[in-house]
C-alpha cells in the first residue's frame, strides 16, 4: 500500500500529452499513479483540441485518483503553467508522457526535500558552463547528465525523471504568457530555470544516473532536434539574458 507524502503541504503531480502519444499515455500514467509514496493529485492537462480524443485507456485511469482537465495548447509549458495558475501553494512534480516511471520516483523526490533549504529537486540535470566572459557557453557545451549527486546554481534540471518544485519557488512572471512564448517558447526547462533562480533556490540533483525507458515510436516530435541541433536553447538564453540577467551566480 503506498504511503502518504508527509510534505507539509498538498502535493500535485503535473503533466501534459497530445494525441500523437495517446496509444502509450496509460502506460506512463499507471507507473505514476500506482507509486510507493502517492500524490494528493495528478493532473493530465491537454489541449481543448486534443480533450475529444483522450482514448478509454486513459479516462478509465481516473478511478485511480487520474484528473483529465483541457486548457489553453501551450506546448511543453502546458505540463505545468495550468497547474500554478490553478493550484496555488502546493508542491508540484512534473513529468513526462513518454517514459515508463520506477515505483519510487515521488519517494525519492519527497524524501529529499528540506524545507530549511531552497532547492529544486531532480533526478536528472546537465551542469550550466560558463564561458571566459562570465556568461553561458553555449548549450551543447553544457556538462551532460551530471552522475553523480550535486547541489548548486549550476545544477540545470531536464525535467524526463521528475522535478520536485517547493510551493513558491518561482519568479512572479513564471504564468505570463506573453513573456514565456516570445522569449523561450520551445524551451520551457530555460525559462523555469530562470523563474526559480531568481527566487534564489538551488537545483539539487539526487544520487545516481537512472536509465530513461522510453515507449516505441514517442520520439518522432521531440523538441530535442529544434532545441539542441537547431540551436533553439541558445537563441531562447540569450532572450532570458536580454530581458533578466544570468542568474548563475550565487
């Protein structure tokens, strides 16, 4: 039987998918809600389009404690952005639709929370580099997936195995989507970073590297081709630079 969280406030587990992952979607939604250590919520946001579609599989889920809620299509943002819209002063884990999650994924993320300590909790993350000029190298230089565990400004979460933000961690403008859409809109990983950061928290990336198990055939629309060999990431920093500062130091 799982365990209650023990957080001292409500725990909301956020994510977003679209009809293109629809075949394998109750697969990744029963790895997350039957974990050892359960929610008070998990929320699947999808587009007002996309809501019609949402297969038998998926809607049969919501006996198990499922949320299916249709909103505003704003891409990767809409993994989260409803979530702090809607639910104010909660905790909230995010995840992917598209990788199968071990049983202790919200375990390990609850478990290393420290409310003496301002940090987003993560279970992969690459290591912002510097460059001679005291900004950010550019993003392919950035150390990949950090090994071992680490706590620091530097720590850049990639979101795939969950996220663990703490109830106000984020800059005030986080839920605007006039500022998100027009100066990061394919990288919101870059703009959240930037939101918590300048709250002054930490990323703090856990223990070990995990195996990310991926469904067959999710990745034919990753943002990865656009943000990374198009060079999408570097355009989106350098945006979030302009308009806020590097906010690697301290």
């Amino acid at each position: 039987m799982a365990s209650k969280h023990g957080l001292p406030k409500p725990l909301i587990v956020s994510l977003t998918s679209y009809r293109d992952r629809f075949d394998t979607l109750a697969l990744t939604l029963k790895s997350i809600l039957f974990q050892t250590v359960r929610p008070d919520t998990t929320i699947l946001w999808v587009s007002h389009k996309d809501y019609p579609l949402v297969p038998e599989s998926v809607l049969e889920l919501r006996r198990y404690g499922l949320e299916v809620a249709a909103c505003t299509d704003m891409r990767a943002y809409t993994k989260i952005i409803p979530t702090l819209r809607n639910y104010k002063d909660c905790f909230v884990i995010t995840v992917d639709d598209d990788i199968y999650y071990r049983a202790d994924c919200i375990e390990k993320l609850v478990a290393a929370y420290d409310p003496a300590k301002k940090q987003v909790i993560c279970r992969r993350a690459h290591r912002v580099v510097t460059a001679e000029d005291g900004g950010p190298a550019p993003y392919s230089d950035w150390t990949s997936e950090i090994k071992g565990p680490e706590v620091s400004a530097a720590v850049f979460p990639t979101g795939v195995l969950g996220v663990l933000y703490p109830p106000n961690a984020f800059h005030e403008d986080v839920c605007d989507a006039s500022l998100f859409s027009t100066l990061s809109p394919s990288a919101d990983d870059i703009w959240l970073y930037w939101m918590w950061r300048m709250k002054n928290h930490v990323g703090r990336k856990l223990r070990g590297k995990l195996r990310i198990l991926e469904w067959p055939g999710t990745q034919a629309t990753s943002l990865y081709s656009e943000n990374v060999v198009g060079r999408a990431n570097d355009r989106c920093i350098q945006n979030m630079i302009d308009r806020y500062g590097f906010p690697l130091a301290g």
